[in-house]
C-alpha cells in the first residue's frame, strides 16, 4: 500500500469513488478550467467553481464535501498582496532577534547556572512573531485598543530578544534568564508569567492547551463588552501562536465551535506546524496539517495553509499535470521532517525523485538550490499573505497553519532533529556556523575566548535596524507584549447592600447558596458595580436558584433570541440577548473556567475592572479545572469562585461522582486562591464584603486573588448576626459561635460550612446529657487559617530576635479549655491543617473515602462527622483526660447506636439537585 493509499483518510477524495467514463471529455474540461485560471485569474476560478457546486446541489448531484485541500498554500500567487514592508530591513532584524535569543539561553548553561531554556523553539517561530508584531500586532496605545497576543510559551526567549533591540530589557536582564531571584531585580521568567513579569506578560501560555480555550473565550469576552456597551473593541483582535504537537491536547481542539458558533472573526489561531512533538514527529505516518485543516474546516473555522515559500512557485507553476501535488499529497510529515535534517542532495533523491516529472523539474537545480526551498512559514511575503486574509476575514475565526521547520537557520545538529526540543547550547563549531548564517558581526576569538559567554549584538539605538523595530511598533501603538493595569478604581457597595444577607431566615430554612445567590442578585443591583458583575454559569443555573435571573439581567448570546422559547409564558423564562450579562457556556467546566480569567483579567487586558462569579456544581470545578486556575492565578485574574452544593454528604442520593469532599485541598495548592466555607448568610456577606474590598478596593495589599466559597443545598436555619460579631474571625477565618452555659468539663467543637448546625446539636446534646460544657467555633477558612500560621512561624525563623507573632488561630483559641473536636463535610485533611497550631489535644472528623447515594443523615452517620460522633469523640477525649468517666463513652456508642447508619439524624431532606 503506497502512502497515498494509506493516508487517504485524511484527504478530500473527489473522484477515487466513481469511473471516468470518458477521459477524453475530462480532459478538455480540465483544459478549460486551466485556460480560465490562466486568463482571468484564480479569484473568478474561485467563483465559477462555487457556482457550479451550488447548481450540482440544486440538481441533486452529490458532491462530497471538501474538508481538506491539496498540500499547497491556501492563497493563490495571483492574489497575494504586496509586502509593505522593507524585506531585506526585516531580515535583518529577525538574524539579531535570532542570535540574542540563541546566545541567551546558551549564556544560562553555565556550568555554575545550567537554568534550561529552549533554543530551537524561537528560531523556528521567527517569522511568524516578527511579520505580526511589525505589521499587525497592535499595542496598547492604538487608537482602536490593543490586540491580545498569545505567545508560545517556549519561544519566550525570542520575546525578550526583541525587548532587548527596542530598549526595553538591558543585557543584564538576558542574563538573568531563569534567574529571578538570584539574578534579581534582573532576573526573567522563563515562560510568560504575568504574575512573575506584570509589566511586561499578559498571557500565561506554557501549559498547553489551556492557551487554546483561554484565547477563544478572550474573544467572546471582547464581543462581550462591546455588545453590553462597557468598551468598543470592535478593532481589536486575538491572536494565539500555538503548535501542532499541542493541538493534540483535548482543551486545544475541544472549544472551536464556541468560536464558530459566535462568528468570532476578531479571533486568529496560528498553528506553528514544525511537524515535531518535544520527543518526535507529530504524524510521522500521517500528515498533520491536513488533519488539523479537516478539523477546523469542519468545526467552522476559515483555514489558510502557510506551506511553501516563494521558491516553490515557479516549480508548482510548472506542474501542468499535478504530478508534484500528488508528491506532496503524499508525503508523510515523517520524511518531511527528515528533508530538513539531511541535505538538498537527499532531498533530490527521496522527494524529487519519487516520480520521473518531478525529479525533471528539478534537473537544472543545483543541490543548494533544492536546499534553498523553504518552507512557507519562514517566508515574510507568504505569511504577511495569509495574516492579511486572517485580519479581513468576516463570519468566522481563523487558523493559519503555518509549516515550518524547528531549529531553523541553527544548523545541521538542530534543524528538524527529534532532539531539539531539549537541546539547549551550542557547540563552538555550531556558534560559528550560525553566526555566518546570521552574519553577525561576532569573531573566531570572541566566540573561542569563552564560548559561555558568547556575545549579544545590538547595532545601536541610532543603527537602521533599530529605528525601523521603533518606527514599525510606533505605528502600531507601542510594544508588545505588554501589560498595563488601567482599571479604575470601583465605588463599593454600602453596608445597606448587605443588610438582608445578615438579617437571617426566620422561621423558614435556606441553602447556603440560595443565601449566596440571594446576596448576588443585591449586589448586581448596586447603580455603582452591579453592570460589572459577570455572573458564569456551566448550565446548572436552575439547580443554583438562578433561574431567577434569566428575565432581568439575560443571557449572553450575539445573536440574540430568534426561537420561540417553549417557557416564554413564565415569569423565570430562559432569556438570550446580544447585551446579557450571564454567561452561560453550556456543560462546559472547562469553558466557563476561561471565561472567568477573560472577565477576571479585564482590568488589564481592557482597563475595564470587570467582576466574575464562576457558580459552579462543586465536585466539577477544582478537580475538574485545576490547571486553567492556575493560569488564571498567573494571570492574575480577580473574582468570585462559587462551588455550590459543595461537600460528600450534603448532596444526598446524587452519588459517588457528584460529592465534594476535597475541593478545599485542591484549592489550597493555589497560593492566589483564598476558600471560605461558610454556614450562615451573615458569614457570606462579611467573606464577599471582604473580597470586594481586597479585589477591587482602595488599599496598598495585593488585590490579585479571588475568593472561593464552598456553599451547601441543604436546607438550614439562618441564624441573624449576633450582637458583638467578631467580624474579624469571619474575615480571617475562624471565630466563637457560642459559649456554654453549662458547669463541668470542657470541649471545643469546630467546625465549617453544613457542619456548625449539627457542632451546636452536638453542644447541646454534651450539656443535656452528658455535663459537658461544650463551646462551638465556626470555622469559615481552615486554609487560610494555616497560611497565616505558617507564615508567622516562617517570619519567626527568619528574624530569631523580633518578638515571635502569635498564629492568629492560637490567638483566638488562647484559653480555651478542654480537647478540640473538628468536624467538615470534607476529607480529615482539611480540618487538620490547624492541628500544630494549637497546644489542645486535637480530633479530627471528615469524610474520607469515595462518597455514596444516601440520605444526608445515613451519609454522616457512615463517616462518623455528625452530632452524635461528635459527642461520642469528646467523651474519648474528655475520658482520656480523666475529665469524664471512662464508661461514659462506650456508654453513648451504644445509645446512639453509632454503628447504625439508619440512627443517623443530622441532616434534613430536601433542596435543590
């Protein structure tokens, strides 16, 4: 079977499925078309081609559809507009970018530094950067905003090569590559990290996949302020540089059709096709490019191929019979990859020579010349081409797949070898044959002298090729990247805002999330931030209570509604407009988590201080989307994270998959990520009260962290605010509920979320019938509680002779009496990681284990974290201590029945899922 045959799957068959009947009449039409192509060019062949498919179908001939062209560039020579730039200025400006680069990351490999870095990555992207960043990329200071440039992550240190030609990086800073702290202030990140660099990244890109999602969703949210009329963006344009070995990752592909859905025409992926995995081919037996082509032509995407360069014309202009087509058709990307890596003798031999008409179309060639014949993602006029089609285009989003060659121009022990991901130095005889590829001006001694310390090259701020860099972003509206924090400051909401949170259910029982949602519905009505909130909801609105917002603040949707919705008689009908304010991406975790960042990151990307309330089903956030906010957190987005119907037991009968029993852990792992797990509607509104303030307020601290709250569907009584609250221990998270009245031994009970009704059940049960006198502490942060601790015990270690600070959960604990017992309706561990930071003898009640379906009560009863384990617990302890008689708690296991799940009784039926 020839490769052709074998890799026909990934082709457009028109014709392999029917007979020619008459190849005589078949080649005078061939004939024909070839006449109109070369007398009126390939734009009216364009349109007599679409005329006859649009008639074929109104006759009822079945025509396949095409979802992958030939192995050729997309634009046609005839159509290709001319380059505006000076050529020969741009390449020499791409040899320095290239050098700099190169001998940055060579630098860093020390033998006393050995930091890493990636030099192949760069050298084969430069074109792609450099003809967007002096023709498209605009900066912030362009009239018509600032486009948002996803860079690859291992190509950063091309990114800082060009800051270093424009003034922006000093040579020390090249050498403080991967050295931040001990190179420091000169040191750089390795990839871009915003929240390492803040001036200078915007968008964090190095964990793959996750630039994909992030920049379909940063063009919806474009779309989406200029739609709600907060900013016009109708000029601005996303751009992501990607590879093709990351379009394999599941988050890369698995968004498209948000963007065809949308028409998000101010959206343009190019994919850099180096054919190359980190370890090896992306398709070695296949063909990646066409691949990706049928992928995104099938999900709606406008697809422009980037394939070869401008030497191939004239050879593809002599293929009268599509024999060197049908070569390149059926090449496998494998050998492809091999060609770069071997010389243009070989390529003669293994592709040219694959057919007699091809190897003849090359006999007058030299061998340098077939080496010569570059690939058209290293070619200034081919992809400025298909960038200016790209920017243009209407109706739809865009991908350039662009074929270049990884390791371009480093020479033979780099270009296209499995190997060269990981290569990250040079040899002196590969630094002096790239720097006569470059010509730089750079000597045999210089280079010999010290071969780590190779030199830079800038020719000068006042030399040709830097004025041209200048002059070219100038027009442009500044540098890029770049990162500005415009935002203004936001006018709070009043304490009035808050009042009904803090008033309490009465008589009647709530959810902690209908608490929360009840607060959120307040404060979007607030005349000062109120059309700043972003409400973001994975399609379980209803489950949430938020039906309710459906009539009034609406669901974002472009197109707005054009059906006639069954429900439009109900007063909560589901409602779509261009200008909603709920975004609503369907069962889409992954989805909403990048809309969050988009929304969350506004005030940088946008200057307009937006927001985000992600409101998701608990168990599908953290664990589901665990990566996408940590790139949010480099981001350094801001806003409200809500995992409602949180915990293992409180979800009752929906199952194993749906119980939340660890989020908080997960969510511990973020340092930008601060959890709160609140019982009472007051509690709520001092944490969001709080968290607007550390976000969005006026003070000197760090406002770039969001706020996640864990909030429960069980139904529970609201208790007002206690007169004399300790706002304080709400805020920082812990602090007492209630102090026993009764006289005899002493316990402390703690616990959070769901957990403080059936602590205070357990507190009255110990004073009823046991003579203990219990006291009840809410605890709404145990996370924070143990980062405050543990970095007051670091700042003690570092500064021995300051007087030691006192953890603030020691603080607020200080005299109480007896032994401390914990319970959640999360795993142990989450309780726990207060332990050391407290001198009573300490127990911890979780849920561990994989959850179940039950009732609420036989769920807590099976994990032993409710009231009555509880009580059971501190009469161990308390027994143990001597405190309490040592029968009293074998005594209540029996009364209580504790190993019988049905005697459990806390925890209610009903509320919502």
């Amino acid at each position: 079977m020839s490769a052709g045959e074998e890799n026909s799957h990934i082709r457009s068959g028109l014709t392999n499925q029917l007979p020619d009947l008459d190849p005589e009449e078949t080649q005078e039409w061939l004939e024909s078309f070839d006449q109109l192509v070369e007398f009126h060019g390939t734009e009216r062949a364009e349109y007599i081609i679409r005329s006859l498919l649009q008639r074929a179908g109104a006759k009822s001939i079945e025509v396949p559809m095409v979802t992958t062209t030939d192995y050729v560039n997309t634009i046609p020579v005839d159509q290709e507009p001319d380059f505006p730039g000076d050529e020969e200025m741009e390449r020499r400006v791409r040899r320095i970018l290239r050098w700099n680069a190169a001998v940055m990351v060579h630098r860093a490999q020390r033998g006393d530094i050995s930091v890493g870095g990636h030099i192949s990555s760069y050298a084969g992207v430069a074109t792609l950067y450099e003809v967007g960043l002096n023709h498209f990329f605009r900066g912030a200071d362009h009239p018509g905003g600032g486009d948002q440039i996803f860079f690859q992550g291992h190509s950063s240190p091309g990114n800082y090569a060009r800051a270093y030609l424009e003034g922006r990086l000093t040579e020390a800073q090249l050498d403080g590559f991967r050295q931040e702290h001990s190179k420091a202030p000169d040191g750089l990140s390795s990839y871009p990290h915003p929240r390492l660099m803040p001036e200078f990244w915007q968008f964090p890109t190095v964990s793959m996949g996750i630039g994909p999602m992030n920049a379909i969703y940063q063009a919806q949210f474009n779309r989406y302020l200029h739609n709600r009329g907060i900013k016009d963006t109708s000029e601005q344009q996303v751009w992501a540089f990607l590879g093709d070995g990351e379009m394999d990752e599941p988050e890369s592909r698995g968004l498209l059709q948000l963007a065809a859905n949308e028409k998000l025409d101010n959206l343009n992926f190019v994919v850099n096709c180096n054919l190359q995995r980190l370890d090896g081919p992306v398709r070695g037996n296949g063909k990646i490019v066409q691949e990706l082509e049928a992928f995104f032509r099938g999900a709606g995407w406008n697809v422009i191929k980037v394939l070869w360069g401008r030497e191939w014309d004239e050879l593809l202009d002599k293929d009268d019979d599509g024999e060197l087509v049908r070569v390149m058709n059926e090449t496998l990307d494998g050998d492809y990859q091999t060609y770069k890596a071997e010389s243009g003798s070989f390529v003669r031999e293994h592709f040219f020579g694959r057919s007699a008409k091809t190897k003849e179309l090359v006999a007058d060639m030299s061998d340098d010349d077939i080496w010569n014949l570059k690939r058209g993602g290293h070619d200034y006029k081919k992809v400025y081409s298909a960038y200016k089609a790209a920017a243009e285009s209407t109706g739809k989003p865009t991908v350039v797949l662009a074929q270049t060659v990884k390791g371009y121009g480093l020479g033979p022990s780099f270009e296209g070898r499995n190997a060269t991901h990981q290569m990250k130095k040079l040899t002196v005889d590969d630094l002096k044959r790239f720097r006569d590829t470059l010509r730089i001006p750079v000597s045999d001694e210089q280079i010999e002298e010290d071969p780590y310390n190779v030199p830079y090259y800038h020719p000068g701020k006042d030399s040709e090729e830097v004025k041209y860099t200048l002059e070219r972003r100038s027009r442009l509206g500044g540098s890029v990247p770049e990162r500005r924090v415009a935002g203004e400051g936001l006018i709070l909401p009043e304490a009035k805002t808050y009042a009904q949170a803090k008033k309490g259910s009465g008589k009647q029982k709530a959810a902690t999330t209908m608490a929360l949602v009840r607060l959120l519905k307040d404060l979007m009505r607030d005349k000062n931030i109120g059309h700043r909130i972003v409400p973001i909801i994975p399609d379980e609105a209803r489950t949430f209570g938020m039906d309710s917002f459906f009539p009034t603040a609406k669901i974002y949707n472009p197109k707005g509604q054009n059906y006639i919705s069954v429900d439009r008689e109900l007063m909560l009908a589901y409602k779509e407009s261009p200008q909603g304010q709920m975004i609503h991406p369907g069962i889409n975790e992954a989805g909403a988590t990048a809309a969050f960042t988009a929304a969350g990151t506004s005030y940088a990307t946008h200057g307009e201080t937006m927001i985000p309330f992600y409101i998701f089903y608990s168990m599908f956030g953290f664990q589901r989307t665990g990566d996408s906010f940590w790139a949010a957190a480099d981001q350094l987005a801001r806003g409200f994270i809500i995992g409602a119907t949180a915990g293992r037991t409180t979800l009752a009968g929906e199952g194993l998959q749906h119980l939340d029993g660890h989020s908080p852990l997960l969510a511990a792992t973020n340092p930008a990520v601060k959890h709160f797990d609140p019982a009472f509607g007051y509690e709520i509104a001092h944490i969001m009260e709080n968290g607007l303030f550390e976000m969005y307020g006026d003070h000197d601290g760090d406002h770039n962290v969001m706020y996640y709250l864990t909030v429960y569907n069980e139904p529970v009584q609201h208790l007002p605010e206690p007169e004399g609250l300790d706002i304080e221990g709400v805020k920082r998270g812990i602090y007492k509920l209630s102090s026993s009245e009764q006289d005899g031994p002493k316990a402390q009970l703690l616990a959070s979320g769901v957990g403080v009704p059936w602590a205070k059940e357990a507190a009255e049960i110990l004073a009823d019938e046991w003579g203990v006198s219990a006291d009840v502490w809410s605890v709404t942060s145990w996370n924070e509680l143990r980062r405050q601790a543990l970095h007051v015990e670091q700042s003690a270690m570092l500064d021995p002779e300051r007087e030691p600070e006192v953890p603030f959960v020691t603080q607020q604990m200080e005299g109480a009496e007896g032994p401390i017992i914990a319970t959640t309706d999360f795993a142990t561990q989450v309780p726990d990681q207060i332990r050391q930071f407290l001198p009573n003898r300490f127990a911890t009640l979780g849920a561990d284990n994989f959850g179940f379906s039950d009732t609420r009560a036989a769920a807590r009863r099976h994990f032993k974290i409710d009231a009555h384990s509880m009580v059971v617990r501190a009469l161990q302890m308390l027994a143990g201590d001597g405190a309490v008689d040592a029968s009293a708690p074998v005594e209540a296991m029996k009364k209580y029945d504790l190993g019988n799940v049905k005697a459990g009784t806390s925890g209610v039926a009903g509320g919502d899922a």
